[in-house]
C-alpha cells in the first residue's frame, strides 16, 4: 500500500518490478489476489493511462466516492428502479466499487462497465434520494 500511495503504479508489473527492487518476489498470479483482497482499484489519468489507487479507508479519511466522483461523474438518468450514471472513459468501475464498499441501503447492486454504470435499487421510490447522494457527493 505505500508503493501505492508514493509511486505512480499503472500495472501489476510496474507494482511487481517496485516490491522486487524491495526485495520482495512475488508471483503474478499472488499479486493479482493481493491486490484484489487490498481492494486496489484503478482510476484514469488525465494523459489516457490509469493508476492503481487505494481502497477507501487505507489510511485516508476521506471515502473513495469523494474522492472519485468529483473527478469522474458526468451525469445520470433514471426509470423506476433502475439508475444509470455515465462517467468519464475508464471511470466506471471504480466508482462502482465505491458504491459497492458504501452499502447503501437503497441500492441492491450494481453492474459497470467502462463509462456507465446500471444501479439497481430496492424501490423505485428511492431513486431521488440516490440520485441526489451522488449529485452531492459529485459537487453537481
């Protein structure tokens, strides 16, 4: 997680070269599950590329939707109990995921794919208030 924090990681092979030079061996198939079980998740650069990022809660206070969605969200739209949020190219999942690690109550999952994102609510009836919880946290 401090590589993480302190170097610009675009891929498990960039991770696997900076714990080698650590001293640290560890095969790719070891990586991929550590950093699946850490929660890392990858989020776009400006420049095209992507970086692996922390989970929320790895020692920054501040949860991984406000952290994401800011930069991130584009837009939503939705019909009874179905949300659908665009985000920019690359964007999705991670902001997914931090709906996922929220637990909303209202939200029963969600699917992502590279810029959308399909929630799936309990009720229809909830579908403003989820819409303005992520407004709110996207600063719309």
């Amino acid at each position: 997680m401090e590589l993480i924090r302190e170097s610009r990681v675009p891929s498990q092979e960039v991770l696997r070269e900076l714990l080698g030079r650590r001293g640290i061996d560890v095969a790719q198939a070891t990586l991929s599950r550590d950093i699946r079980e850490l929660g890392l998740v990858k989020v776009p650069e400006g420049n095209g590329g992507s970086v692996y990022t922390l989970p929320a809660g790895a020692t920054d206070p501040t949860p991984a939707l406000a952290r994401l969605l800011p930069s991130l969200y584009l837009g939503s739209d939705g019909v009874e109990n179905l949300l659908v949020v665009k985000t920019v190219v690359g964007g999705a999942q991670p902001i997914a995921v931090g709906i996922d690690w929220e637990e909303w109550p209202e939200v029963l999952g969600t699917v992502a794919g590279d810029d959308t994102i399909l929630i799936i609510l309990r009720q229809a009836s909830q579908l403003p208030v989820v819409v303005k919880r992520i407004e709110e946290i996207a600063g719309v």
